[in-house]
C-alpha cells in the first residue's frame, strides 16, 4: 500500500521534543494567572529546554483539566498562538501544538497563525474510550481542513495515546497503518498508559514493520535509564522527565535536560535513514 502525500518532517536527525505545560488558562476551572504570567512560564521552560539541547518544542494546555474532549473556546486557541509564535520568534526551533484533548482543527489553526511547524493528535482514526468519554478519529476533516487553510503543518498522530483504551479490537500495527495509510499522518507517537509511564519497546518494533519510513517517536515515560531501550526510535516528546525533581507540575530543569540528551545521542535509527533516501516526504511502503 502507498503511503499519501506527507509533509515533510519537520527535523533532522533524532530530535529531543520538550513539552511546554501551559498553566490553566482562562476558563479553565483551575485558572489563576494572567495571560502575561502564563507567556513569562512557557518562555521560561522554553529556556530550559534549548539551554539544555532540546531541538524543538510542543506546546499544550496541559492545565486545563478537566479537558473538553473536542472543541476549545476560542480563548484557548488564541492564547497558545500567541504562546507558540513567541516561542518560535525566541528561540528559532520547530514548534508544535497539541490542543487538548483532541481539537486538530484549533491545533490546524493556532499552526497557521504561529508558524508552528506540526501539531499532535491524540486520536486521528480510530476510536478510544477516554476519561472526556469516546473520542473519534476525524482524519478526513483533518486533512481537509489542512489543505482549506494551506496549512503545511505535519501531523503527529498517537498510536493507542495515554488515558485511554482502543474501542476496536486492532493491534498496535494495525492501527498505526490505518493512521498512515488511510488517515495520512505524517509521524507517529507511540506511549505508555499514562502520563511520565514508558512506552513498551515491543509496540516500537511492531509498529515500525507495520509502517517503514514513517518517523516514529516514543512520547511518555522516556528516562536516561530506559533511553537504550528505545534507540530504533526517530525521535522524543517528553515532559515530565525534564521537571524539578520529575514532577510535571513543576520548572523544567537544564540540568536533567543535558542528562536526557546525553542518554539519547545514539546513532541514527532506521527511518532517519530512510527519510535521507524520500527527502520529497512521499513514501512507498509495504
């Protein structure tokens, strides 16, 4: 089967991706700072993170649970453009968006406005069974909502995301080639059950054979002790990891950046190769 029309991947080599937790935003019930603090927080950690040698950045509204399951307020949208395009005029790396929990449309849109180079998307095809209750894959709405606007943001999608379980009985590579093949991801993300919890290093190698040459980055729970584990990946996302002390709720810290990066400078996996030989982003597989 061939693959669709991709957009390229928007880094070179194995990149580090630092999450940036935007704290709970306005009309979120947990909400307490200005809109001017929330921006100083995420250029702080931002700082942290490229001090420490990350090579871009996925910025989240990660505080404002409890999550809308589809549709953000306007609000929402506004606000982490503004914070994205800031990051990215600051500190001249890639930059995504995650709108939580699963508003591509919004992340298409805050791409467009920011300059943010891909979004995340925790359920592109498919259906899962979460705590905002069942989510929906609207790949196609996606997609044509992507070309509508011109967007040239890629799409990260999740295999089997964190805080939720599969409605269909599909196994990790199924799934995956589904969100290649017929959903039209450009990367995807594979995780653990939840939030700071490795991935299994099994549904790297199960879904890599499902999908070749699509980039494939593991996205929770990824630590210099369990790096090793995970060298065949193209690439991480990573939060928690990087906190004071590993908790999410606090600073990014330099110092466990470095250690992080340090643990991950392996050799080239091989999709990263693969991509050297498709630099058009358009991929033959299977």
């Amino acid at each position: 089967m061939v693959a669709l029309s991709r957009v390229r991947f928007p880094f070179r080599g194995r990149p580090l991706i630092g999450v940036i937790h935007l704290p709970p935003l306005p009309g979120a019930p947990r909400a307490r700072l200005p809109v001017d603090a929330i921006l100083r927080r995420a250029a702080a950690d931002a700082r942290a993170w490229i001090a420490g040698g990350a090579d871009g950045l996925l910025v989240e509204n990660f505080g404002d649970l409890p999550f809308a399951p589809e549709h953000v307020e306007p609000q929402v949208a506004t606000i982490m453009a503004v914070a994205a395009h800031e990051l990215i005029r600051r500190f001249k790396v890639p930059v995504g968006v995650n709108v939580l929990r699963n508003d591509a449309r919004s992340a298409l849109a805050v791409a467009l406005a920011s300059g943010a180079a891909f979004i995340r998307v925790n359920v592109h095809t498919g259906a899962m069974e979460t705590d905002q209750g069942i989510l929906q894959g609207r790949a196609g709405e996606t997609l044509r909502y992507r070309k509508s606007i011109g967007s040239r943001a890629a799409i990260f999608a999740d295999v089997f995301v964190k805080h939720a379980a599969p409605l269909l009985r599909l196994s990790p590579a199924r799934a995956a080639a589904d969100a290649v093949f017929r959903g039209g991801a450009d990367a995807l993300l594979i995780t653990g059950p939840s939030t700071g919890e490795a991935a299994d290093p099994s549904r790297l190698e199960a879904v890599r054979a499902a999908v070749p040459g699509t980039p494939i980055l593991v996205a929770s729970g990824v630590t210099p002790d369990n790096a090793a584990a995970f060298a065949r990946a193209d690439g991480f996302i990573v939060g928690s990891y990087a906190k004071r002390r590993g908790a999410v709720e606090n600073p990014v810290d330099v110092a466990r950046v470095r250690k992080l990066k340090k643990a991950l400078a392996l050799r080239a996996s091989p999709s990263a190769r693969a991509r050297r030989r498709h630099r058009d982003g358009r991929v033959a597989a299977r």
